[in-house]
C-alpha cells in the first residue's frame, strides 16, 4: 500500500502566465493498492469511479511507461481541493497517480523523471510544478521538455483564497484568451514577472502590488468569473494590494500579511449573491510526498 499526498497550487500569479506557481498547504491524498484484478475506486463521486477517473489515468499510463502490466488496482481518494476552481485539483490528481505508480510499482524514477511525465499528461507545467516540487515555482518548456526552477518564498505571507460555489473549467477560460498579443503589453509582463519573483522572497507588499498587475489573460478570464468585480472592489476597500485571480479562477486570491484581512471581508462576502468560501492559506514548501 502507498499513501500519496499532493497540496494545492495557485498558477500565473498575475504576470506569469503558464509560468509561475505556488504550493499551497491545501491537500490531496490518494492511497494505492495493488489487487488481483479490476478497478475499485473509493472516496469521490460515483460520476468519477470508473477508467476516465484522472488519477486512475495517470496511474496506468506511468506504470506502462514503467513497463508493469498492472492487472487490479484499489484507488482511495481523501480530496480537500476543489475541482475546477483554480487551484490545481487537476495537475493533483496527475502528480498523484504519477508519483503512486512509481511507488507501488517500484519504478524507481527520480523526482525529476516523474515531473516529466506528469507535465506530458498535464500538458503544461505551471500547477505541476509546485505540486512536485512545494514552494514557488518557475516553470518552461523547451522542445517539448519541462523545466522548473524553485524561488524561496517569504514565511511572512499567506494567501486569502476566495473561492466560490461555481466553476470555470480550464479550457472554456482559454477559449477567451487572444492569439496575439500587444508587443508592449508582452514587455509589461516580463518586466514585473522578474520584480516579483525577488518581491515575494522580500515580502515587498509594495513591489508585490506593482508586479502583480498583468495585461495577457486576466482581463479575458474575469468575464467567466461572477461578480468579480464586486468581489474585487470589497479586496481592495479593505485593503488589499495584492488580488490576482488564481490559476484560470474562478478562485479570486489576496496576498495578505495581516490575518485580520478575512475577517474584514468576511461581512460584505457573505452578502454577495453566489457563496464565497474564504480560507486563508500558507505556502507547502515540500511537495508532493510518498509514504
């Protein structure tokens, strides 16, 4: 039997589009055991207990990259990130049956081995990456290669996620995004892209507030998001600098200092029209890990 737990990740931090994450002390796990035959999954809706289950997916194309022919296998699932909400349940169930497979199955593939084939499942590495690695993340791809190198992260900071009762799948947010963009608004995102890298080490709420802006994605994605911008207005009226929205969203996020910030939301959220679950989050600076 192996145990495998995967955190939650917030993607794009506003300018780094398909390239910045953050690990996030949400969390996955999944439990593996190998059985004489079938498929059994427990833990998750009864829409998802059959061979299209993702985790399940992962799983069987690791142990085939392995070279195990896996005749049965029990998958136990305790998920506490929700599905379709921007903040990396997908790329969690991937590293997960990724990182199961080769446990189970003795593969004996490195950590980096195993975030290659993750990233192929996924497609693109930017949630991948620090459900892999924990912490914050910067990610590329280079003739069809992943690439990943970790940022040190200041303790001082957590996250305010506002995440609501709806969802905005990744693909329907892309169809929005445009072919071409602005040359100028590239250079506008590169730039703060390299400041907030060093603003989050530092905890510059200063620097942060001007890195987080973006011109490539965010304006196009907050047209699947309601209420967005009353939700961002009640953020910055008490006081947020640092709001972006989390991976594709619908999740809205807040960099925050003071933990007193949510409860000085908590008011005004609560009279929105959809429901908004506030849960104030810290950076995993582990990762993926396998007992």
């Amino acid at each position: 039997m192996v145990k495998v737990t995967v955190p939650a990740s917030t993607a794009n931090l506003g300018p780094g589009f398909d390239t910045l994450g953050i690990a996030l002390n949400l969390y996955n796990t999944y439990i593996f055991e190998e059985k004489e035959r079938g498929l059994i999954i427990e833990g998750c809706l009864d829409v998802y207990k059959n061979k299209d289950n993702l985790v399940y997916k992962a799983f069987m194309y690791t142990a085939k990259e392995i070279g195990y022919e896996i005749k049965g296998i029990k998958i136990t699932m305790n998920t506490n990130i929700p599905l379709s909400r921007g903040l990396g349940s997908s790329s969690a169930c991937i590293v997960g049956g990724v990182f199961g497979a080769n446990a189970l199955l003795k593969g004996n593939l490195s950590k980096d081995e195993l975030f290659k084939i993750a990233v192929k499942i996924e497609g693109h590495p930017d949630n991948i990456a620090p459900a892999v690695y924990g912490g914050l993340t910067a990610s590329m791809m280079d003739d069809g290669i992943p690439y990943c190198i970790k940022y040190n992260i200041n303790e001082k900071l957590m996250f305010c996620a506002l995440i609501p009762d709806f969802e905005t799948p990744t693909v329907e947010s892309r169809k929005l995004l445009p072919k071409e963009v602005d040359f100028r608004d590239a250079i506008f995102n590169l730039s703060r892209v390299a400041v907030l890298l060093k603003a989050l080490e530092e905890a510059n709420m200063q620097l942060i507030n001007k890195s987080l802006k973006d011109k490539l994605h965010q304006r196009y994605r907050q047209k699947l998001i309601n209420e967005f911008d009353e939700v961002e207005k009640i953020c910055i009226d008490n006081g947020s600098i640092a709001f972006f929205v989390s991976g594709s969203g619908p999740t809205l996020m807040n960099i925050i200092i003071n933990i007193d910030f949510a409860n000085n939301i908590k008011n005004n959220i609560i009279n929105l029209k959809d429901n908004w679950r506030i849960k104030i989050l810290q950076s995993d600076k582990i990762g993926v890990t396998v007992i």
